[in-house]
C-alpha cells in the first residue's frame, strides 16, 4: 500500500492528541497523530485553531520538535502563557483522546534539511524547531554539523532536560545555573556564540522578540553575514 502524499498546508485537518508530556512547570508537548503522513522538515510549523461551541476560533503557530521522519506523528512543545488564550487552553484542558484542528507544514525560510553547517540559537520555547533540527542531525549521524545553543532562565525551565546533553549542546542560564563550577548565570553573549560557531554556519536563531534581536546583534559582531543569519519571532512584536 502506497501512503497517501501530505496535504498542502491550506488544508485544516484533525489530529488526534496522543500523548502529553510534561517538559517543565510551563511547557507541555502534545504528541499528535495526523490522518496522512507528516513530510514537515525540521524547522516548520503547524497552525492549531481551536474553536467554540458558538463559533469563536483562534489560531496559532506551534514549531514541531520531532524531526523529520515520514511518519503521520508530529510532537508540538507549548509554553503556557498566564493570559494566553490558546497556550493555557492547550495546558489546562487538552488530554489524550482529544481531537485538534492542525494545518501544516508550514515555513520554508526557517528550515534545516541537514546536510549543511547550523548554528542553532534558541531562547526559552524557542529550542522547539531548534530541536527537531538537533534529532534530526542525531538521528542521521550528522551532529558534526550543528551546534545548539539554549538560553534559559533556570535549570527547571529547560525543556528536553534529558535528552538535551551532548559536546554539540551548550545551556546558558541567565538567572540561576544549575552548580558550582558551571558558566555563571547571565545573559547569552559573544563568547557562548563564538565557541559554537562552525565555519560556514548557518545561524537559526529563535525566541522571543527581544532575544532575537540581542543574538542577531552578537552575531554581527562576530562578523556573521545577514545572508546566513535566520530567525523566527515566537512572541508579540512589540
Ligand atoms: C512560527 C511560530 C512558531 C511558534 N512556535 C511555538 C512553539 O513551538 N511553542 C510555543 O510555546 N509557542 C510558539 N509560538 C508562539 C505561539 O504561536 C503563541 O503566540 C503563544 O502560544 C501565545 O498564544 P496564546 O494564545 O496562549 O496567547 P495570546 O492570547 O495570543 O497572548 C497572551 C498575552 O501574551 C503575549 N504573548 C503572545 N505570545 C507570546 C509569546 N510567545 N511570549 C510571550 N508573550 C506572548 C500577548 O501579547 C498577550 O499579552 C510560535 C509562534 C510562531 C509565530
């Protein structure tokens, strides 16, 4: 039996949730079982609506974090915001069993297809496309060409706790560092880039706004052309 080609992302289709996971006190990743094969590369995104008995949707972009692997499974890490309204819904309400409206892959600029050398910058719920880029570079033997660089506020924000660690992955607290001996505490600067930066990188750099802006800054001053810096805004812009 042939399996069937993924839809085009235009389409909204229903996902079942699978499993739910819990990262850390404010993330959560939803395992989600779509009804076709999932061709997403690592990097895109899926767009999950959600919709009330009168009518009401909301929509928004979740990165995926499993890699690529020709599968109809897709894992979506989500960080619950206090007042978000799809965040907090997906925390509080969605179990295994539910069924969830997704349209996707989407995203052809913010991709990694692995064979090429990455400089991977994430901060908080940032690591998510970031990480489906480092299975992927795992899974194919390729870590040669990637190194990942997390920025977090404290050891229990990091999500992937587990399966995070490895000499291609460097974790940068900023407020509290997990023992002695280890980096002090403090924001993600030219140093921490310097060390991981690959000849010929190409930087996926991806967080909130304001972290984008500080690691595209750190990485012009080490003379990083524009050309092979990309980033992905997870926050409000302004
Ligand atoms: C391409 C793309 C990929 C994304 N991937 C992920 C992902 O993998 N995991 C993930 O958790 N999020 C991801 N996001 C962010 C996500 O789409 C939502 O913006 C986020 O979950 C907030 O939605 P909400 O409905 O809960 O909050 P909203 O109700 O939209 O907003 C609540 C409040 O929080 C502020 N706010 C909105 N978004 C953020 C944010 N990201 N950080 C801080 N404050 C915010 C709003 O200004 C508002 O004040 C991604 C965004 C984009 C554009």
């Amino acid at each position: 039996m042939t399996e069937p080609d993924a839809p085009p992302p235009g389409r909204w289709q229903s996902a079942t949730v699978v499993r739910v996971t819990k990262e850390t006190e404010r993330a959560k990743t939803f395992r989600l079982m779509l009804p076709e094969v999932s061709r997403h590369l690592a990097g895109q995104h899926y767009v999950v609506r959600l919709t009330a008995a009168d009518g009401y949707s909301a929509s928004r972009s979740y990165s995926v974090a499993s890699p690529p692997d020709e599968s109809a499974y897709i894992e979506l890490t989500v960080e619950r915001l206090e007042d978000g309204e799809v965040s907090s819904y997906m925390h509080d309400v969605v179990v295994p069993g539910d069924q969830l409206e997704v349209r996707g892959p989407v995203g052809g600029w913010f991709v990694w297809r692995g064979d090429t050398p990455a400089l991977l910058v994430g901060g908080g719920s940032g690591i998510v496309p970031l990480m489906a880029m480092l299975r992927l570079a795992r899974r194919s033997g390729r870590c040669d060409l990637v190194r990942l660089v997390v920025s977090v506020r404290c050891p229990d924000e990091l999500c992937y706790a587990e399966e995070l660690p490895g000499p291609e992955t460097t974790v940068v607290y900023t407020r509290e560092a997990p023992s002695l001996g280890a980096r002090p505490p403090g924001h993600l600067g030219e140093e921490d880039l310097r060390n991981a930066l690959l000849s010929g990188a190409t930087a996926y750099v991806c967080g909130s706004s304001g972290f984008a802006d500080h690691v595209t800054g750190l990485l012009a001053r080490l003379a990083v052309p524009a050309k092979r810096i990309r980033v992905e805004r997870f926050g409000p812009t302004n």
